[in-house]
C-alpha cells in the first residue's frame, strides 16, 4: 500500500486521525470514504 515507515510511526503515536487513516486506505483501495450521519427520525446528512 505504500506507507512508509514514518506514517505508521505517525497513526502509531496519534499524529493522524483516524478519518485521514481510512480515507488513505479506501484510496488505496480504488475508493473513496463516504461519511454519513443517520438520525432516529430518518434523516441522512452526508459529511465530505
């Protein structure tokens, strides 16, 4: 997948955010993160 050392030292000590670790990898995947938000009445609100 191409992570260097230094990036895995990086997600290791926090330094990344977890949504910037997925979206790598679903880029590295061929895709793309979709983030939504679901609420109790039924509504959807996409994020990015």
């Amino acid at each position: 997948m191409g992570v260097t050392k230094g990036r895995i030292s990086q997600i290791e000590q926090g330094k990344i955010s977890g949504q910037d670790v997925l979206a790598r990898y679903a880029s590295a995947l061929g895709g793309r993160l979709h983030q939504a938000i679901y609420f109790d009445d039924g509504d959807i609100a996409a994020i990015a």
